[in-house]
C-alpha cells in the first residue's frame, strides 16, 4: 500500500438505497491524472455515471472530495469540493465549501465521499474517525439548516462537529438549492437538491486522526516567511477590512455591477449596499475559514423593526448585488436579512436573484402577469416583495415553485418571449460581473463547464491589470480587447482546477509557482507547475465531455441575447457590447478542440487520457465525434 | 567552458551571503531584489526564491531552474525576475552571475534624468557605460526581451522606475559591480548637491581614453 502524505488515501462509498458503506483505497493512477479534489470528483463522475440521467434518479451520485492541501497549514485550505449531475445546468455540476467542514473530514480520514442511491426515509451521515454511520433524520426533515445543524450536535453530544445540510429548498427540489456548513455555502449548480432527492439531509464529521505532512517543518518555515507577499496582493487588504463586498465599488466603476436586470450601468444605491458601509453599520465580528490569514467572512448584527434581531452572515458582494443592485434594492437591512434567508432555507443567493430578476423584468414588460404570481404585483426596488419571494421559493409555494425552477425552465414554462429576459448560460444563472465591462469574463461565462461562473478563472482579476507571470502572463490584458483572451480565459480556467484540485481558496491569492511548492512539501509526490497545470487541463477536459455526452455542447457555449447585442447604456461600460465569436474561435483552438468544440482524440492523448475517456465510451455505447452538429453562429 | 571551482552547496551558500550583504547595505529590501547562480558550463541556474524576505534566507530557499524556469529543484516559487536572469544567461555564456538590486541612488539618478559620469576610477574601470532600460514591468518577458538586446558588452544596467542588474563571472564580481553603481552613484550626487549647480570634474579625458573611445 502506498505511503500516504496530504492525502488520506481513503474514499468512502455509501450507497443510500442498501445502507451500504464501503472503504477503498485511493487510486494513485487517478491521483495522477487529477491530483484530487474537484478533479477527483470530476474523473469519479465521469467513470460512474451516466451523465444522460436525470439528476434526481437514484443512479446520480454526489461526491464530497477534499484536496491533499485541505486542512493543512496552508494559507486557505480550508475548500471542500461537491459534484454531481446538476439538476440546474441538466448537465455537469460543482459547487465548492469554505469553513471547517473539509478539514474535519480529511481528519476523519477520507478524501472523499461517493453518495449514491437514495434513502427510503431520510437519513444522515455520521463520519467519524474512519467510520461511516446511517442515521435516521426524520426528526430533522424539514428544518431550516441553523437547526439542523443544532439539532445534531445536540443528538451527538459533541460541539466540534461539523454538519454539512440542505434546508428545505434541498429537501424541495429547488433547482438551485445549496449545501449550508455553519455560514459557509456550497451555493451553485443545485446541489443541495441533488441531496435532498437521495433524501439525505447532512452529513456530521468528527476527525481526530492526523494529517500527513511529507516535510512539515520545511511546509513551515516557509508559509511563516511567505506572508508578506500574500498579504500584499491587491484585494488582500480590502477582503480582510470589509469582504468581497469591499470591492463593490471599484467594479461599479468599471460598469461591471448589474442593475436592474444588466440593463442600467448608473444607480445611486450603490453607496448604501457596498462592503465599507455594510461593515461600518452592522459589523458584529470577523470571522475565518480554517487556517485563512485573509478573513474575508464577516458576520453582521442588526436590529429591524421589520425583521427583528438579525445574526448571521454578512452579504457577500454576490448577495448584495443579486438581491440588491440587480433588482434595484438599495436597502442594506434587508440584504442582511435576504442572506439569513437564503442560507435558512439553503438556496444560491445568485440564482434566486435572477431569477426574480427575470421574473419582474417580464412584469414590467406584461409577459408575466398576476395570475401568474398569484396575484403579486412584482416591481423593482421593493424589498418587502424580494423577501416574499424568497420565502415562497425557500417552500416551494405559489409562483415560488416556478421561480424555483432557475430562469431557464421557469422562462420555459412561461414563454411568451420571457426566455429572452432570463440571464443564464446553460442553465446557470449569471454571477454578478457584467461581461461588457470585462470581455474576457463572457468567454469565461460562456465556456465554464458549469454554466456562468465568475470563479472558474476569476479573468476580471487579470483584466483588471493583474499579472500571473508563473502562468506566463506577462502582458497587461485589456478588459476590452478581444484578442488574446481564448488562451487567458484557457489558461486560467485550468489554473482554477488546480487550486480546487488541491483544496484551496482563490481569494488568498498565492501565486502558482508556491502552490506546486506547497503540493511538493505536503505529499512528497514530485510535480512541478507545467504538471499541474495539466492536471487542471486534463479536468476541463473531462467535464467538457461529460457535458457533450449529457447533450450541452458548443451551441451552449453562449451568453444571454443582452450581452451579445445591447450595448451598455451609460457607466463605466458603456456602449460596449461582448464580442463572443472571435473569442470563443480562439479559445476552442487553444484548447486543441475541434470546431464543434470537440476535445480531439490527439488533445486528449497528449493529455494521456484517451484511453480512459474511449473506453468510457465504449461502454456507455456513445461516439462524441461521430455527432454532427455544428457551431452556433 | 568554464569549470567551477565551487560545489553545488557552496554555490548556494554564497548566493544567501550575497543577498545578506545587499540586504544590510539597503540594496535590497525585504521582499525586492533576486540573485542568481549558474552551474558555470551548464545550462541549470541557482535562484533566489520569490515573495520572501531576503535578509535571511535559507539553503532550502533557492530553487534550481533551467533557462526555461522549469523547477528542477527546490519547493519554492523561483524569482519572478527569472526570465530576466536566464535571457542574460542565454546571450552571455561567459556569465555565471546575475545580481538584480534596487539601489536607491544609483535608480534615484536615473530617474532624473542625470548619467552617471566619469567620476571615479572606479566608475571609469569597474562601470564604463550603464545603459538604462526603458520601464517594463517586472517579471514579464518584455523586461527580459529589453534586458537581453541591450546586455552584450556591459556588466550593468539601469531598469527604469525599478532598480539595477549586474552581472559577473562569479557572484563576487557582480556583488562588486553592485555595490560600485551605488557607490558612484552617491558620489556623484554629493558632488551634485554641494557644488550647487557648478561643473563637477571629470576624470581627465587622457586617462581615460582607451575606455572612453570603446564604451562612452
Ligand atoms: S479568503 Fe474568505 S473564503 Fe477564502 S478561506 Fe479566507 S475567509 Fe474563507
Ligand atoms: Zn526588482
């Protein structure tokens, strides 16, 4: 058996439907090829299921995996990673945790854990010290996830565990349900329903077992010296003192805020619903995941004759802009209160607000009227209405069932020409960037195998005039240029695998040639830079063609209508519009694809994986080059 | 070819001494500057590492590079100045050092314009011509590129808006050009600012002729 450093070399296997729990060993080929974490979950994925199947049939599986750097004393180890088939994006689906709960399973002895199956009844997991225990939850089904969360621990006996949950909207099939550790979300891509289908509703873990460190006192000499350059990033400053909302507006000067559903590039709320206020006013403390020097968490205390006394985490610059700018919400009280929501009945931020978004959008436009809604009159700037809605998603009442859909099935089932309103890319509802006022960020959108998704490759950051010369960026990128950003967005896309490979978070911005440094010294195993960042694009790869085979292909690869052909009306994009074509022709090209956006056989055998990918095929009987289908125009 | 009369180890040892040296004479600061080594005859380089504080590194920190700044040793992220390091390695072959400091005087003077001027013998001998490279920013391959055209028959230059790099057959040299730019440099500003404007003198034309006809 191998020696293990970093990397626990145990995967857990439960299946819900016989209450079967098995132990395998890692497999060091896919540790190889993936190095772990997201990649890990991509690759087992990709080998067990089928990605043709609904999301919600037994046969999908979701995998909680952990990286060989989580939870070690590496700045910001703190990720969890968690896919699946997504019921959202109706093909590949991630989503990534923060906090302590990653940690506490890599002590429990596990890299990752396989759920599959589905539960008569519901049902917990309890993972301890390298034991797996079913345990009933009926007690617990229909909680929202704070007392979930209490109710366990409370049952167990032990304040140090660790709970992962769905609220009621996993339990609801809210498409975009999320999975909720302490205040920390694993928000996108739905896979908090995924769960609640498999009728599980947490999973607790209790680790007490050591991690592994291959050169320990080595690992810490050098993190103990690395800090002032870490800490002298650009954002590093501004994430500690006020959050990822601290940079509201600074990306308000770009244009690159949405308000009122991307059509206005002005508004003067701005100013009440950006970090340094929000911090100023209602700061209760800051807080960290495991092991961050950053601490970009804040949690917010305020008092509101509407809402009571609210406790609970401060909106992230996502949260404030989709329930707040997006909808022309300009009242922080109730953006505090919205995030406590949201995360109570355990549903993404994002998804909801824009698909409320869409859906008051069409109001105004009489495409949706009150016998949809049940009689609602939607209209923007109300927050009372946002809070209503958001409880009848969080249960699935009213036109809150449609509007759990996400904007592309809810467009769907209301036609009438609302789908052109509905800002998704393969289902995924768009993050809170504009993609006019950072070009490179609508490829990034257009191509990320999870539907739009700001933090697959983070390029504003590069577009904002940040270098990586460790990934041989050295030019300053433009945020309007067009030339060049195939490869960028190509490049970073990869570079973000990695960092979700290996357990890290992107806000503590380290630069890649320590991480293959850190990689070394925790495991032992001898890879440089140029290996993982294959790695990373070996994962693009492999969710590529999980995508293909569950039927998203290169005519997905697109933005909504808005961004293609409305330009910018005014702000610090104006006129601008994103030129997507030449773009994505690169990328493709970049990546070794053909024109159908088709990894070829020769890419994927320089990345010495075709012969696991052909054999997959082989016995899922499906040939993705024969299709014939060609390129959006 | 040249032949190294130095193990591998005492190379490095001697790139932590030089750094150190720079360090406490405030040619480097705590996280600016890098100095390299090559393996003289070899195509591989020892480097000091990026994003650490210079005063005090260890034998653990220096991080072994091909002149493509592959990683063949070592755990940490090499200078992000490297691709500056190996393109002079590239066009020099007789170089086996790189030093890259950023004196203050030596780059304060630069930036206003002023030349450093004939005022020593060292300036004379151990300096002759320092050309100054056009701002690029650091790390990228446009300041390599830059450095790389303008490198052959010099052993320092001036980066504008950043710092100095020189070179040698061995790090001793290199450290000595390094610290002669500095030198020169605060001369020739004492001169400046006490003399109130008047006309500084020169090391005489004659003694200086063979130099001056090659180099200014
Ligand atoms: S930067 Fe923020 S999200 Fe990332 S580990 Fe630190 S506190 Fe958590
Ligand atoms: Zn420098």
């Amino acid at each position: 058996m191998a020696e293990w450093y970093g990397y626990t070399g145990r995967i857990a296997r439960v299946n819900l439907s016989d209450s079967r729990v098995s132990i395998e060993d890692a497999k060091m080929e896919y540790i190889d090829l993936v190095l772990g974490g997201i990649g890990l979950a991509s690759l087992i994925l990709f080998m067990e299921v089928d990605p043709r199947i609904d999301a919600f049939d037994p046969s999908n599986k979701l995998v909680f995996s952990v990286g060989p750097l989580t939870g070690t004393m590496v700045p910001g180890s703190s990720r969890t990673t968690i896919a699946s088939r997504s019921p959202l994006t109706l093909g590949w689906g991630e989503s990534h945790l923060g906090g302590f709960w990653g940690t506490e399973l890599k002590k429990a002895g596990f890299d990752a854990i396989i759920i599959e199956g589905k539960a008569d009844t519901p049902t917990y997991l309890y993972v301890e010290d390298g034991r797996i225990e079913l345990r009933d939850a009926s007690r617990i089904w229909g909680l929202k996830t704070s007392n979930v969360e209490k109710s366990i621990i409370s049952e167990l006996g032990d304040p140090e565990i660790k709970v992962a949950c769905i609220g009621p909207a996993g339990e609801r099939l809210v498409r975009y349900a999320s999975i909720i550790s302490g205040e920390r979300v694993a928000g996108r891509t739905g896979l908090g329903a995924v769960m609640g289908s498999k009728k599980l509703k947490a999973i607790a873990v209790r680790g007490l077992l050591q991690i592994r460190i291959r050169w320990p006192d080595k690992l810490r000499s050098m993190i103990s010296r690395l800090y002032p350059s870490i800490m002298s990033f650009p954002t590093s400053q501004i994430l500690s003192s006020y959050g990822t909302n601290g940079e509201m507006e600074s990306f308000y000067q770009y244009g690159d805020v949405p308000i009122r559903n991307f059509t206005l590039g002005e508004w003067d709320g701005i100013h009440k619903i950006e970090g340094q206020y929000m911090v100023e006013n209602y700061l209760k403390r800051h807080r960290a995941c495991f092991g961050c020097p950053v601490g970009c968490w804040k949690e917010a205390r305020v008092e509101d004759p509407r809402y009571g006394l609210i406790e609970g985490r401060m909106p992230e610059y996502e949260s404030a802009a989709s329930l707040g700018s997006l909808l022309l919400n300009s009242d922080p009280v109730s953006l505090i209160y919205m995030e406590k929501l949201c995360n109570e009945y355990g549903f993404d931020v994002i998804s909801s607000g824009v698909t409320i978004a869409w859906a008051i959008e069409c109001f105004t436009k009489g495409l949706i009227t009150v016998e949809d809604t049940g009689g609602l009159q939607l209209r923007w700037g109300d927050p009372e209405l946002i809070v209503n809605l958001l409880e009848m998603i969080g249960e699935r009442r009213g036109f809150g069932y449609i509007l759990g859909e996400g904007c592309r099935l809810a467009s769907r089932i209301i036609g009438r020409g609302s789908e052109k309103y509905a800002m998704h890319v393969k289902g995924l509802e768009v993050p809170m960037h504009d993609p006019r006022a950072f070009k490179g960020m609508g490829l990034q959108y257009a191509t990320s195998n999870r539907g739009a998704c700001h933090l697959q490759g983070l390029v504003m950051r590069i577009e904002q005039g940040e270098r990586m010369p460790d990934l041989k960026i050295y030019r300053r990128f433009y945020r309007f240029e067009i030339e060049g950003k195939g490869w960028l967005v190509a490049t970073m896309q990869d570079w973000h695998h990695v960092i979700e490979s290996l357990g890290l978070c992107k806000f503590v911005q380290i630069p890649p040639g320590h991480i293959a440094g850190f990689y070394l010294l925790v495991t032992g195993i001898e890879k440089r830079l140029p290996e993982l960042q294959k790695c990373g694009e070996r994962i693009s790869n492999i969710q590529r063609i999980f995508n293909i085979i569950a039927g998203v292909t290169s005519g997905d690869d697109t933005l909504p209508d808005r961004f293609l052909s409305e330009p910018v009306v005014e702000g610090g994009a104006k006129g601008e519009i994103v030129e997507l074509k030449p773009m994505l022709k690169e990328y493709y090209k970049v990546r070794g694809w053909d024109e159908r956006g088709i990894p070829t056989r020769e890419k994927l055998d320089d990345l010495s994986i075709l012969g696991i990918i052909e054999s997959r095929l082989d016995s899922l009987e499906i040939d993705i080059w024969g299709y014939k289908q060609s390129i959006r125009s | 070819m040249s032949v190294s009369i130095f193990s591998e180890e005492e190379l490095r040892y001697e790139i932590i001494r030089v750094m150190k040296a720079l360090y406490d004479r405030g040619l480097v600061s705590a996280l600016g500057g890098n100095v390299s080594a090559r393996i003289p005859g070899s195509d591989t380089v020892w480097i000091t590492p990026s994003g650490v504080f210079k005063g005090d590194l260890k034998l653990d920190d220096l991080v072994k590079i091909n002149l493509d700044g592959e990683v063949i040793e070592g755990f940490m992220k090499p200078s992000v100045e490297w691709p500056m390091h190996t393109a002079i390695y590239r066009v020099r072959p007789d170089i086996n050092a790189v030093i890259h400091a950023h004196n203050p005087i030596t780059t304060g003077l630069a930036l206003a314009g002023i030349e450093l001027k004939p005022i020593t013998v060292e300036a004379v001998v151990t300096l002759r011509s320092v050309p100054v490279i056009p701002f690029a920013y650091p790390g990228t391959d446009e300041l390599a590129k830059l450095v790389a055209e303008r490198v052959k028959g010099v052993r320092a230059l001036i980066l504008q808006n950043h710092g100095v790099v020189a070179l040698g057959y061995n790090l001793v040299e290199a450290e000595a050009i390094v610290e002669t730019l500095e030198e020169v440099a605060l001369t020739q500003l004492v001169a400046m600012l006490a003399s109130g404007g008047r006309e500084i003198p020169m090391i005489p034309e004659r003694d200086r002729e063979l130099i001056s006809k090659l180099y200014f």
